[in-house]
C-alpha cells in the first residue's frame, strides 16, 4: 500500500494543482492533499477555507475516494510518519522549481530518510500558474477562468471584493 502526501500551502487550489492529484490518484493507492498552515505565507484564505476549497474542486473527479484533503501544522515529515506515508508528491513546473524543490525533498530526506519524494512535471497548460500571480491578476480585474475551478473562482472574487 503506497500513501503518499501532496503538501502546498494551496491558497488557493488552482488547475495545475488540481491536474498533479488527478495523475497522483491513478500512482498511488492513497493520496493526502495536506494543506500546510504556512502562516509565514500570510495565506488569504484560513486553513479550513482551502481546505473546503480544494474539496469541492477535487468532487468531480474520478478515484477521489482515494483523496483525503487534510490540514497541518507540523514538520511535514512527522505529519507523513502520522499518516503512515512513504512518499512527498511535489509538481515541477519550471527549471526554476528545481533548487527549492531539490533543497526541500534533501532536507525532508535527512529528517527522515524512509520517506522519498517524488516529482511530477505539471502539464503544460498549467506551467505558469502559480496561486500568487492568479490573485493578483484577480485583485487586478483580470480574467481568471482559465486557472482555478469555478467554484474557487467565485470563492476568491467574494474575498478581495
Ligand atoms: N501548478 C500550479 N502551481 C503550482 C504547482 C502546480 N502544479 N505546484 C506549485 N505551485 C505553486 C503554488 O501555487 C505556489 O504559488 P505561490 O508561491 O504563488 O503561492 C508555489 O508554486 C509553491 O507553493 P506550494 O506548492 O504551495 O508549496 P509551498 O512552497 O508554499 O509549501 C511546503 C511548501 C508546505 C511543502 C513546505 O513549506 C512544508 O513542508 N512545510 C511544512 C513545515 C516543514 O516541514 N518544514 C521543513 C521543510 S524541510
């Protein structure tokens, strides 16, 4: 049985996020979507409001009874021990994702080397969204509904309305 952990911040849940569970779903037997605090990030959106979020997005999928969408607080390899996970799914999207990715899945590795991460390169629809830059361009009036579900969408434009 292969659990594995999709950590992120998530603030919100776009498409390119939404595409990484989809692939992860049809690799692994159980897949945790956990939705890091990060209060370092200064997130819009509270814990249990992308958690709410990335759970309505994921209800249409196919396999999303091997989805379980969780929140967290702790160092994500204790939270990965918790749910008897041995794997970190992260998606690459650039070049650019690599050192931070590289230096996170290193460091993950010393603090616990059963677990192994791995990386899924994002479609290439998807390569540009960040959650960052899809508030911005919302906050700026620009078309969204490209990169994020509609229900977040509508979720995103009540909260910097
Ligand atoms: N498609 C679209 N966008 C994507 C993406 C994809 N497939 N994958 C990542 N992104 C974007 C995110 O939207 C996010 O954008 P933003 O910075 O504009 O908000 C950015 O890429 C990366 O963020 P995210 O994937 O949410 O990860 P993160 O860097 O915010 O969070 C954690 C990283 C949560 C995994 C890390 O902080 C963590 O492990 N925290 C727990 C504490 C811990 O263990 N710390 C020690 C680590 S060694």
């Amino acid at each position: 049985m292969v659990i594995a952990v999709y950590p992120g911040t998530f603030d919100p849940v776009t498409n390119g996020h939404l595409d990484i569970i989809h692939r992860a779903t049809r690799l692994f037997d159980k897949l945790i979507v956990a939705v890091a605090s990060n209060k370092g990030k200064d997130p819009l959106f509270s814990n249990h409001e992308r958690i709410k979020l990335i759970q309505s997005s994921i209800a249409e999928l196919p396999c999303q009874n091997k989805i379980q969408v969780l929140g967290f607080d702790t160092l994500l390899v204790d939270f990965c021990k918790q749910h008897q996970a041995n794997v970190i799914l992260r998606g690459l999207r650039a070049v650019s994702d690599f050192e931070y990715e590289f230096q996170l899945s290193g460091m993950n590795k010393k603090l616990n080397k059963e677990i192994e991460t791995l990386f899924l390169p994002t479609t290439e629809q998807n390569a540009y969204i960040s959650s960052s830059l899809v508030k911005e361009i919302a906050r700026l009036g620009g078309d969204i509904s490209e990169f994020i579900p509609s229900n977040v969408r509508a979720e995103l434009l009540i909260k910097i309305s």
